[in-house]
C-alpha cells in the first residue's frame, strides 16, 4: 500500500505575528516556520496504516525554512520516501499548493493520501479537499482513525458534541486528519540525525503556482477585543489570595 | 446569475446545527448589501420540517434517500448541479465537519473563489476572516461571481437566524446520484463518561500549557479541594491525558458553568465559542496576548506551576 502524506509548513504562533507594511499580509521576513500540527497527526496516522498493514510511506512538502527538519523527523519515525516540492511558497495559497501537489501525487500512484484537516493560516479553504478534486479522488475530512481494507478505507469522522460517523470511501481517496489514533510519536534528536544520513531528500519543482480560487486581502490586522480580563496581579501568593476571595465572592466557597 | 445569498443549512439526526443559524444571519446582513434574497438550502430526506423557523425569504429544499445522512459526495453533487444552475452571488458553508468537507471540493469542481474561516461581512460587503488561532483578521472584497464563503462562529447572534414565521418551501431538483465514493456506516455515539461536563457547574481546564499527563494531577487536585471537575482543550485530549468525554470545544462539548477556571489554555476561537455560555472565565496564561484573556473575566498573567499548589492549599483552608 501506498501512503503519500502532505504537509504544510506554518508560521508558529508562539512568536509575534506582525503585518508587513504593505497593510495586507503577514510579514513572514522572521517568521519561525513549523509543520501544521494538524499534517503532524497525518503524518503519525500514516506511519500507523504502514505498522499494521505494511507498505510505504511518503511525505512531501513544500520548500519552506524548517522544510528539511520535518522531512528527516518524519523518516526518523519510519517515512520511507521523502519529497521536497520546489518554488517560492511564501504566502502561497492552497489552491495554488493543491494544484502543484496533485501534478507530483499523480506520478506516485497513491492508495491514500492524507493531509492535516486545515492549518491556522488557510485563507481559501484547505489544501486536502483541494487536492481531492483536482485528483478527482473522494474527500472526507475532520477524521480520527483509519483502516484500509480491500480497496476500501473505513475511517471515522468526528462531528460536534462527540459524535462519531463510521464511513467507507472508495480508494484511491485523500483524508483530512483532524487526529491520529494516538499522539504523534516523540522521536529523539540523535535518530533525526541518524535519518539525515541514512535518508535523502527527493527535490522536484513545482511547475507553476496558480493561486486562481483564492481571495484578494485588502487588509490585515490584529484584531482588537471588545473586552479584556481584569488582571489579578502579585506573586503567587497574593493571587492565590485573591483568587480565593474571588472563588468566595462567587459563592462557590 | 443571481444577487441571492444562498445559506447550506447542516443538520445532524434531525437537528440544525446553531452554526446554521449564525449563517442565517450572516446571510441576511450580505443579502441587504447585495439587493437579494437569503435562501436556505437544505439536503436531505423527509427533512422538510426542519426549515419552519429559518430567519430566510426562502427555503430550498432537495429530498433524495442518499441525502438522508451527510456525505461528502452526495451533497458535493448536489450542491454542484445547483450552484451551477442557480448562480447565486455566494454560498455560505459552515467551517465545520460539513461544511468544509464539501466548499473546496466545489471550488475546484465549479471553478469559483472561496473565502475560508469568515467570522463576518462588513456594511459593504467585505468579508473578514479570522485566522492564525484567532490572532489575525483578514479583510477583502467578496471575490465573484460566485463566492463560496466558510463561515465560523462569533460574528453573529443565532437567534437572529431564527423565525416565528415559516419561510416558504420549495422544492429543488436533485441530479442522479450515482457512483458515490463515500457511505454513511453507522453513527457512534459519544462516550458518556463519568461526568457530563456540559454540566458541571465548576471546571477546571487544562491546555496544552500543563505540558506532560502527570501534570493533570495537579488541576485534579484543585478540582477535588474546591468541588469540580476537569477538563481540557484539544491537545490534552489529542495526547490522551484526559478522556474524550471532557473534551471542550468544536468536536467535544459547549459548556456553560458558573466559572471556568483556564490553566494554560491559549483560547484559539474554536475553544473560546464552547466557553462563552460560562457565567465567570478566570483564565491563567503565560502569554499576555493569549485571547483567552479577552473572553475571560478575569486574568492572570503567570506560570500555572507557581500558583496551582498554594491556590489548592489556600482553598483547602478557606473551606
């Protein structure tokens, strides 16, 4: 079986955001670039379907700072072909990522491919059901488990409130993991190492980048909050104290 | 080709979802811009009666078996034939399960711009999106000639999308649906667990800042000394130190208790919207510009390992 998993690389937002001067879009000069947490379940939730049912796992992604991190990490956890795509992604949108993906997934003859269920940063949908339909595949998103079987995956999506649907999809089919069945593994610093020499990176060039589907942003800016917290301030202590007092004014001591 | 705003309303074993009616709403406000009419659509089978009290000049509605459950092939089909013939000046998708399952499929397959994660329109028009965890605001002019438009919750009050008085009801032709590549198994349930958060009058929650399961001992033992209950935001649930079942926001519950006490959770909008129903948010955060101190109450800026265990000692001894 032949898993491809896609992954997007995000601006953290641990650091400071800051619009560019332009007024209309990120200022990504500084930006710390990390992998959608969301592609990282993917990721896990491929090298889960390789443990139990065998086959291959493939991640690609787009040539961002830190695009090399995430493709060694994931060798290190058991990826066995990694794919870097190549152009320039700043500030690319989805439309234009699924249209230079699907040209490369075409070549790899994927029995399923998986991408985070959406990143902080989408604008114009997400990359997956994008990626579906320009591979006129099936899409099914919001998942948090998967089986294959017989041509058939059978995968579980999550609607609100808890709620669980079991549903069969035809394969070949694109997944939008919103949670791998168990956490995305921890792999130490000294085997991500050791997969930078054993493993190597395939480069490939995106043929062109059309953002056609996507919005014009006139603006941007942080948003200003109609209210804020008061803030309790002081050391411990005197919090504690005051949150105590709190908790007795509203008669829950 | 239409200046109407059609409103893809979801539902879910005979119930509408309250992002429905948060569209309803939003559509309204579009539609008085554009000089149109709001026209709720609604897929599914002997479902007829769910339309009575949407807040639209009209309601679509396209019966068909394979409509009965959500998939994302049939309404991708569907919705396909429809939009395309209708031409309407944009569709609103919830950014949702749903939803976005099916408006980027579309907008590949139609052809049509798609605006994702709008939390509202401006007086003119414009949509503004909310995106990095809440962090950023996105504003433009509403792409044509069709917009596909995934909305979030938070712009617009559902009770507004509500109506006393029945909408009129016609019925829309629906194309063959064959060859689908995706099917309804079964439905399952969600876990009960022990408590039903949704509740509790008394939560304490924890996020992704109380690092490591042994942690959760800690927000355990505040619980137990002031009366309550913990829960967590979605990366604690994800890493499996807590049960699905006290899993607060989109996928997990709303809650609405008399204080929700936040322990290192960063209140991205998808939390913040399951909590804004609680009577008092105090919220505990390392991070100043966190905007779970712009739904809470109450702040404090400050390490959760500094203050938990002489906040439970202090509780303790104030009973």
């Amino acid at each position: 079986m032949n898993i491809i998993v896609l992954a997007k690389l995000v601006p953290d937002l641990v650091e400071e955001l800051t619009i560019d001067p332009g007024g209309a879009a990120l200022d990504l000069t500084f930006a710390r670039w990390i992998i959608n947490e969301f592609d990282d379940h993917a990721i896990e939730q491929g090298i889960l379907l390789k443990e139990r049912g065998g086959g291959t796992v493939t991640v690609l992604v787009p040539d961002l700072d830190g695009a090399d991190d995430v493709l060694f990490t994931a060798a290190a956890k058991g990826a066995d072909r990694l794919i870097k795509l190549g152009g320039d992604f700043n500030g690319v949108n989805n439309h234009a990522l699924a249209r230079a993906f699907a040209a490369v997934v075409k070549e790899l003859q994927a029995d399923l491919i998986l991408t985070g269920v959406q990143a902080h940063d989408d604008l114009d949908g997400s990359a997956g059901p994008l990626l579906a339909e320009c591979l006129q595949m099936p899409y099914v998103g919001y998942v948090s488990g998967v089986s294959i079987n017989d041509g058939k995956s059978l995968l579980r999506k999550e609607y609100p409130g808890g709620l669980l649907a079991e549903m069969e999809v035809t394969t070949p089919a694109v997944l939008g993991i919103q949670a791998a069945e168990q956490p995305p593994r921890y792999v130490a610093v000294s085997k991500v190492r050791q997969a930078m020499k054993t493993s190597s990176i395939e480069e490939q060039d995106a043929s062109s980048l059309d953002p056609c589907g996507g919005p014009t942003v006139g603006r941007m800016f942080q948003p200003e909050a109609a209210a804020h917290a008061t803030m309790i301030a002081g050391s411990p202590d005197e919090v504690a104290d005051k949150l105590v007092d709190l908790f007795k004014e509203l008669g829950v001591l | 080709m239409s200046q109407d705003i059609y409103v893809l309303i979801e539902h879910l074993r005979g119930q509408v979802a309250e992002l429905s009616y948060t569209m309803l709403a939003a559509g309204r406000e579009l539609a008085q811009g554009a000089g149109g009419n709001v026209v709720a659509v609604l897929l599914g089978h002997n479902a007829k009666e769910l339309g009575k009290d949407f807040a639209a000049d009209k309601v679509l509605y396209l019966d068909h078996a394979l409509l009965a459950d959500f998939t994302s092939d049939a309404y991708q089909k569907a919705l396909a034939d429809l939009i395309g013939k209708d031409q309407p000046r944009a569709v609103l998708f919830g950014n949702s399960s749903i939803g976005a399952d099916v408006a980027s499929v579309l907008s590949m397959r139609l052809d049509l711009p798609l605006v994702s994660s709008c939390r509202s329109f401006t007086q003119d028009g414009k949509f503004v999106s909310q995106i990095c965890g809440g962090k950023i605001m996105a504003e433009g002019e509403l792409p044509g000639p069709t917009a596909l438009v995934t909305m979030v919750p938070g712009g617009y009050q559902p009770d507004q999308g509500r109506s006393a008085a029945a909408p009129s009801i016609t019925e829309a032709p629906v194309p063959a649906l064959e060859a689908l590549r995706v099917a309804l198994s079964k439905y399952i349930e969600p876990e009960t667990g022990d408590v039903d958060i949704s509740k509790e009058p008394l939560l304490i929650a924890v996020g992704r800042g109380i690092q490591n399961k042994d942690n959760i001992e800690l927000a355990e033992n505040l619980a137990q000394a002031i009366g309550g209950v913990v829960c967590g935001s979605r990366p604690v649930i994800d890493q499996g130190w807590l049960a699905t079942s006290r899993l607060v926001g989109k996928s997990g519950k709303h809650v609405k208790p008399k204080i929700y006490f936040a322990m290192g959770i960063s209140g991205a909008p998808e939390h913040a919207e399951a909590i804004m129903q609680s009577d008092t948010i105090i919220a505990i955060n390392t991070d100043p510009k966190a905007p779970i101190f712009d739904v809470a109450k109450y702040g404090v800026e400050g390490d959760i390992f500094d203050l938990v265990e002489v906040l439970t000692e202090k509780v303790q001894q104030a009973k």
